[in-house]
C-alpha cells in the first residue's frame, strides 16, 4: 500500500532538486541536503535504489553526483512511490491484517480503489510539472549560477 512517508516527500524533492538544479552537471547529494535539508542517511538509501530502477544515474568520481536518467517530462511521480514503497520494510500488507466481513469484503476493497486512484494521479504528474510549479513559486534553481562562458 502506497503511504504517504518522509522517505517518499524526500525522494520527490531530491528528485526534483536534481533537475530544477541540475544543469550539466551532477548534482552531490551534499547539495541537495544543503538545500532540502534531508538526512544525508535517508538520501544516500533512496538515491541508490533510483538509480537501479532507472530514475536517477549515478555519476563518479570527485564531479560526481546525480543526474536524472530520462527527460523530466518522461519521469512520473509514481515512479518514485512505488521506488520508496519497494523499500520500506516495516510496512504492513493491508491484506495481512486479520479483519472481518466489513474488512475483507468493504473497507479494503475501498482502499484498494483509492490507492489505485492515488497511484493513477500520480501517473499524471512529472517531474518537469514540478519544476513548472517551482517556477512558478519564484525558487530559484543554481544550474544557472554554475554556468560557464569561458571559452
């Protein structure tokens, strides 16, 4: 079941740190604990799991850092859930749980339906909507500070 935890809110806003911030070069993940103020041991864990499902690519090295693995536009927020929800391991399955009739037969099923809702609006959204949205919101991104015109 997809829920909404830190791990998940910090895996979003590393993800869209990285490319509203990005540029042409990798993005450390010092950085963006700098910037988005999240635990470095959180972010190293999700980093690395984004990068094996093809959301993020690793770069190494002393530039080294992140990048995204695709255009922003091709990446869907319900990548990065169900990236977060593969991992979390203390996580409960809904259908574990004992339950009666109401429970089985009603109120799962519910939440089954909402969690698919859930996931298709997430589906809808990418990462280069966000980026609209931080535009909009007047954040300033750092890629432009970091270019270069020297010939």
């Amino acid at each position: 079941m997809i829920r909404l935890s830190k791990k998940l809110l910090f895996a979003l806003e590393a993800v869209l740190d990285i490319a509203y911030n990005a540029g042409t070069e990798p993005v450390r993940s010092k950085e963006i604990t700098r910037r988005q103020g999240i635990p470095q041991r959180y972010l190293e864990q999700v980093m690395q799991r984004l990068v094996r499902a093809g959301v993020l690519k690793g770069v190494r090295g002393p530039r080294g850092g992140y990048l995204l693995a695709r255009e922003r536009r091709r990446i869907a927020l319900s990548e990065i859930a169900r990236v977060v929800n593969d991992m979390e391991t203390n996580r409960n399955r809904l259908d574990d749980w004992p339950a009666s009739d109401f429970g089985h037969r009603v109120v799962r099923p519910l939440w089954h339906e909402l969690e698919k809702d859930f996931m298709g609006r997430l589906e809808g959204i990418s990462i280069e909507d966000l980026c609209q949205r931080a535009r909009e919101n007047g954040i300033e991104s750092e890629a432009g500070r970091r270019l270069d015109y020297s010939i």
